[in-house]
C-alpha cells in the first residue's frame, strides 16, 4: 500500500507523463497476465527516486479443516474447524536511487503466540554513493541483497504459503521437504537478457549464538569457520507475451564445522495441516498433543555439513501452466549419523477467466529418504494435492483443496498402513 501525497502546483505535463506511464505499465502488466508468477524482484530503477517513501503491506489467510488420518498404530482424533488466523505484517522504505529496504514481522503464526520478525534485508540495485562510470554500467547488471533473510535457495520457495502470505501458492499445503529458513546471508545476482547468476555467503543458521553451554562444556562460535555458500544459475525468457519459459539450477553447501544448519527446518510459522499424523500416547497432556507446528511434512531437519541441489523448470502457454522439482539432499548430523532425501514435484495448472482470475490443478509430491544412511531401507512418503482457486480481487483469494497422504515403511511409527486426505479451504489475502 503506497501513500502518494501530490503537490497541487503539479503541471499538467507532468500528469500527462504519469497517465502515460501507467497505461503503458498496466499495458504489459495484463499481457502477462495479472495473476503472473513472481520470482526474483525486478531492479530498482533509480532515476525515479525523489525522496525516502515508505510502504506498508499485510498478508492474512484463514483455512477450514476437513481431515482424517490413520495408522496400525493409534493416532489422535481430528475434528474439523477453523485453523489457526495467521497475519505478517511488512514495510519497506526506498532509501536512495535504487537502494530498499525490508522488514517483515509475524503478527500471528502456529509455532508463536506473539509478534516477531521474521527477517529483514537491503536491497541494492545501484550504487550513488559512489561516483564512478564503471560502478554505474556494473549495477545494471548486478544487485546486491544483504540481511537476516529468506535465502534465495530453489525456486520452490516462491510458490509456497508462508504463513500469512498464501496467495503466492495456488494449493493449500507446501511441499512435503520444505527448503526454506532464514539466516544472515549477501546474495549477488547477476542478470542479463534473461540470465541470471547469483553467489551467496550464509551461516546457515535461524539462530544465532557466540557460545553454547551443554554438558559441562561450553562450544564457542565461530563465524568464519561455519560459513556457507548457495548458488543459482539459470534463464527466464518471455518468449512472447503469452510464452514463458524458465529453468534453474540451485545449490546449497554447508561444512562439517557449521553446528546447525536449519534450511529444511527453518520454518517457524508451520504447515497447514494441523495435528495430522500425530499419535496418541496415555500420558499425553493438552500441551502435548497440540504442540508440533511441522505436522503433515517430513525432511532431514537440522543438520551439520549438508550438500542440497534443486532443479526447477517453470513453463507458461497461454493459461496452461507448469511447475517441477526435483531436489536431493544429503549431509550429517549433529551425532555424526548420515542423511540422504529425494524430492520430486509437479504440478499442472489452468488459468482462465477473462483475467485469469480463475484456476484449477493438480500437485504431485514425493520424498524418499533415509536418516540413517547405514540402513538400505529408504522411507517415502507420496501426496496429491487436487485444487481450485479464485482471485476475487488482486489482493485476494478464494481456493480449495483436496489432500491424500501416504506414509510408506514407516513400521515404528504408524505400521504398514498411514496416511491422511480430506479436504482444505482457505481464504487468503495480501497487499
């Protein structure tokens, strides 16, 4: 939400070149369709910066709960009603000449009762502190991102819900292995005619902590040994305006030294499929069984060193869109016991109306993996998600969802048969 405040001594030329500039805007806005898939942000540019503006967003969504799961083993009861209302609340200021920053705060979320930020990064398209040709020419190429921040790892992460914001994926539920946390991290990106290369430095880590007490033993901290790296390489062309193809490459490296890194257990906001799969023990207090803000996924969580790599391939035909993962991931944990997970994705969906405003498709999601790599028996789990979505308005969507889960060989925890399906609603909105 932008707050324009307009000089009344404003020339009517200067009008005549806003009004145009809109119509030309909005033009190429709706032949991409006004419900287009976003990824990185286009630059900043900077010649149209006057003075420090500040913009103000919030994101909300509310589901309604229709599931039922089971298992050999005992499972708690599912009744059926409204989840949990999550909401995010965003600013971001314009600085200088293409130079932002962010800042986004959970208002409410499954894992925490109260507000707390989720993150914050600048972001630098142009340099004009420095007064230099070659600077210049360099940053229209390159941008500069630097924060306490979702890192740019995948894809993936741009069609998911995240807490609030869940008008950003067109199904109900995220992927069953999330890749998805925020830690300190410089992201470098460079594009050029629909190319683009991006280099990044993190620690990896949602939480950050000089010295760790455990044992009778302290473990100090130390930045410069636990630093990681991530990557992206790839091409995103609109081949014409109703065309749109793109293909990345993403890795994600952290080293023996690094103590915790968090990027498929990063998540503090939690899954939309609450309580699922959970089991019924006779000590369980009303604590116990309502805590766990990550049921319904599976993944390696927090580990050491780890290697990831996702490839993703985005496609757009007119209303037929197209959508695919795959991902694999393998490292040690904290014990020194070994991981290794599979993931692949696909999902098809149709938008029409007369601007798209309408939508109906299908998702397919499987992991294979095993947390103990000196066991050749893999686990999976497999899930198809069927759904239909309407944007009332931009800001604001109506979608529905049919889930069914599968849990396979996990014999201690559920038995030979488990899963849950049944059905999600969720009205969601964001500006």
């Amino acid at each position: 939400m932008d707050i324009i405040i307009i000089n009344h001594k404003t020339t009517a030329m200067k009008y005549y070149i806003l009004i145009r500039t809109f119509i030309f805007a909005s033009a190429l806005f709706l032949a991409s369709g006004l419900y287009a898939q976003q990824f990185e942000p286009p630059q900043i540019p900077g010649d149209d910066f006057d003075k420090v503006s500040v913009n103000v967003g919030g994101d909300f969504a509310l589901q309604y709960q229709v599931l039922d799961h089971h298992a050999d083993s005992t499972l708690i009861p599912l009744g059926t009603g409204f989840n949990l209302p999550t909401a995010n609340f965003s600013i971001s200021a314009d600085l200088a000449g293409g130079i932002s920053v962010h800042v986004e705060t959970y208002l409410s979320a499954r894992h925490h009762n109260e507000a707390w930020v989720k993150g914050g990064y600048l972001l630098i398209d142009e340099l004009p502190f420095i007064n230099a040709a070659g600077v210049d020419r360099a940053m229209d190429y390159l941008t500069v991102k630097v924060g306490n921040m979702e890192l740019d790892y995948g894809d993936a992460h741009y069609r998911r819900t995240d807490n609030g914001r869940a008008t950003t994926n067109p199904f109900v539920g995220n992927y069953i292995m999330d890749a998805f946390t925020t830690a300190p991290a410089i992201e470098i990106m460079f594009r050029n005619n629909g190319w683009l290369l991006m280099g990044a430095v993190t620690t990896g880590s949602l939480r950050q902590d000089l010295v760790r007490y455990s044992g009778g033993n302290y473990t100090t901290y130390d930045a410069h040994q636990e630093l990681g790296v991530y990557w992206k390489a790839g091409i995103d062309k609109q081949l014409r305006s109703d065309i749109r193809t793109r293909l990345t490459v993403s890795g994600y490296h952290m080293p023996a030294r690094n103590h915790n890194s968090t990027l498929y257990g990063g998540d503090r906001a939690g899954s939309r499929y609450y309580l699922v799969m959970k089991r019924a023990t006779n000590n369980s207090s009303d604590t116990d069984i309502k805590s766990g803000h990550t049921t319904g996924r599976w993944y390696p969580g927090t580990a050491n060193k780890s290697n990831s790599l996702m490839v993703n391939l985005f496609a757009k035909l007119k209303g037929f869109e197209f959508f695919g993962t795959y991902e694999n991931a393998i490292g040690n944990y904290a014990s020194g016991d070994e991981f290794k997970f599979s993931q692949a994705g696909v999902e098809g969906l149709l938008r029409f109306g007369g601007q798209e405003q309408f939508y109906a498709g299908a998702r397919y999601n499987l992991v294979n993996g095993n947390t103990n790599t000196a066991s050749d028996d893999d686990q999976s789990v497999n899930r198809i998600q069927i759904g239909a979505g309407w944007f009332m308005l931009k800001s604001t969507l109506l979608k529905v969802e049919y889930v069914k889960q599968n849990y396979k060989d996990f014999i201690a925890d559920y038995g030979e048969d488990a899963g849950f399906n049944g059905v999600m609603i969720e009205a969601a909105i964001s500006f």
